[in-house]
C-alpha cells in the first residue's frame, strides 16, 4: 500500500482564516497554453482573487500577497512557513511540489496546494524570511 497523499486536484475547496473565522473557499490553479500558471482564490466573503507567474507556487505567493494585509490566510501546504519549493521542483515540477524544511535540512515532499489547518499558514513575508534563513544556513543557493 502507497503512503504517499493523492496529489489534490483543481479546483477544490478549502479553509481559510480571516477575522478570527474559518472559511470555506475554493482555490484553483492551472498552467496557461503559454506556459504561465494560474492560481485562482475565490468565495463569498472574499470574492475572487487571481494571479498569474512562472510557477504554481510563485503565482500562490502573489496571490497571498493581496491577501495578506486584507487578514486572510489561506490553508494549503504551500503556505506554511516552513515550505520552499526547490529551483528543480519550480522549474521542471511547475511549483506543484515544494519540500518541509525541517532542522536537519529538506524534509518529506508536500504538494503545493494540499489542504492544511489555516492556522497552521504564515504570511509570505514570514515564509521568505524562514526560507532564506534556511538556505542561508544549508547553503544550496537560496530561493
């Protein structure tokens, strides 16, 4: 039997923190016929947010950093603080996979838009400056 969590699929629904609230809102992300890739966030309380960049994981990021300074944090793997994708994971994976960086150095591989517990997520300003201090300290050429 397969330990390895089914990769999500797009779209899908899940939770997000703002106000001190859960909410359910469903996020969507695909690769454009000109290799860009979009991800979308969008429910009624939040309305619709899109974002458009080389990879999956950059294209999240700058969506999260609209939502950021709104309060809303999204729940899904690729925002949690200790998460980076690698350049290969980026360049070759399209930024669907990032690795858990743990103490001892890179960690299990999560997928990018797995759900996770909203209060789990950093803002992308606290999730680059964990990764920097990571690289910084296992060297590798940083993000």
């Amino acid at each position: 039997m397969d330990d390895v969590p089914a990769r999500p699929q797009s779209p899908q629904k899940i939770s997000a923190t703002h106000g001190g609230l859960i909410h359910e809102v469903r996020i969507s992300w695909w690769q454009t016929d000109d290799w860009q890739w979009v991800v979308v966030v969008n429910s009624p309380e939040l309305g619709a947010v899109e974002r458009q960049a080389n990879d999956a994981f950059e294209a999240l990021c700058l969506l999260r950093e609209d939502l950021d300074p709104r309060g809303w944090r999204l729940g899904v793997a690729g925002a949690r603080a200790d998460v980076w994708p690698s350049g290969m994971a980026r360049d070759q994976g399209g930024g669907l996979s990032a690795y858990r960086l743990g103490a001892a150095g890179p960690q299990d591989l999560v997928f990018t838009f797995s759900p996770v517990d909203p209060t789990t997520v950093a803002s992308v300003a606290e999730q680059r400056t964990a990764a920097d201090r990571f690289f910084s300290k296992f060297g590798g050429g940083g993000r």
